[in-house]
C-alpha cells in the first residue's frame, strides 16, 4: 500500500510524494516515488525523467501522512 506523504526537507520548499512504507525508527533513508511539489509542479533540482528519490532522514524535519483513497472518514456528532 502506498502513503501519500509531505516531506519538509531541511532548508527546501515541501516535497510531495509516495512512499511504498513509512520509514522504521532505524531507518536512515526514505524513497520517494514521483517528487513534486504541493501544487503538483516539477521541483527545480530534480530532472523530468527521474521517477524516486532518496532522501536522508537526517536533512528531514518531518513528514505529513495525508489521508488515502481508502481511508475512512471520520464523522462526528454535532450538537443543535
């Protein structure tokens, strides 16, 4: 199952992407499938035809999970 994930990298603008695992507490690297940024645009540093990206942990401050396809909805009760 991939994540859809929002790295925020060191120093650098947000970086969008998938992730086929989140990264483990002993992890020290994190691959990305289809880096662009939050508007869906190409990210200056990286090439047209370049389709993962490995990233250091270390040089990330932390990453967003965003909600999947198949997640459920949270409903909550509202009172009148």
């Amino acid at each position: 199952m991939a994540y859809n994930v929002i790295l925020h990298i060191s120093g650098d603008v947000p970086v969008f992407g998938e992730v086929e695992e989140l990264p483990g507490p002993s992890d020290t690297i994190i691959i990305v499938s289809n880096p662009r940024s939050r508007e869906g645009k190409e990210l200056h540093y990286i090439q047209k035809e370049v389709v993962q990206v490995i990233w250091p942990i270390d040089k990330i401050n932390f990453i967003e999970v965003m909600p999947g396809e198949n997640d459920e909805q949270i409903i909550g009760f509202v009172r009148e």
